[in-house]
C-alpha cells in the first residue's frame, strides 16, 4: 500500500510540474526547444557559378561570372570570372 502512495504521489508531481517545462516562452517557443531555437545556423550569400575552360566552379567572394569573348567580340561559350580591383 506504501509503494501504490509512493508512486501516486511521484506520478502527481510530474503531472503538474509538467505544463510549467511545455509553457510557451515571450517570443512563442517552448522551453524546452528555446535552446534549440538559439543556435540558428550561419547564412551566406548564395554564391555564383563559372562555367570556364577548366570547368564549372564557385566564384570567389565579391567576383562575379561574365560572358567570355574573343578579340573580335564573339562569344566563347565560356564564363570569365571579373573581380573589383583592390586599391
């Protein structure tokens, strides 16, 4: 009869201190994923991509893709990579 109290009284407990751990906290999460909600992960700018002799790849931070061409102004078919000039 001790042991049915004891786990009456246990299982009460968690009960009600149970709604206070799920309570929605000033900006709507819960408390329990507030934490989870913190660690946002680091966004970048999506960046650009060449299509060059050697390949298709990222462009370096702050360059961009333009159309190659050849002396006379025709296309090459192939992207340039142009980044500003540092001073």
């Amino acid at each position: 009869m001790r042991a049915w109290t004891l786990s009456l009284t246990v299982s009460a407990a968690l009960v009600l201190a149970a709604p206070s751990a799920f309570a929605a906290g000033p900006d709507g999460a819960h408390a329990l994923s507030l934490s989870a909600a913190k660690k946002k992960p680091v966004r970048r700018a999506p960046g650009h991509i060449a299509c060059t002799v050697s390949g298709c790849h990222p462009t370096p931070p702050g360059c961009r893709p333009e159309m190659g061409r050849y002396w006379d102004g025709t296309p090459t078919g192939f992207d340039i990579v142009v980044c500003p000039r540092r001073r």
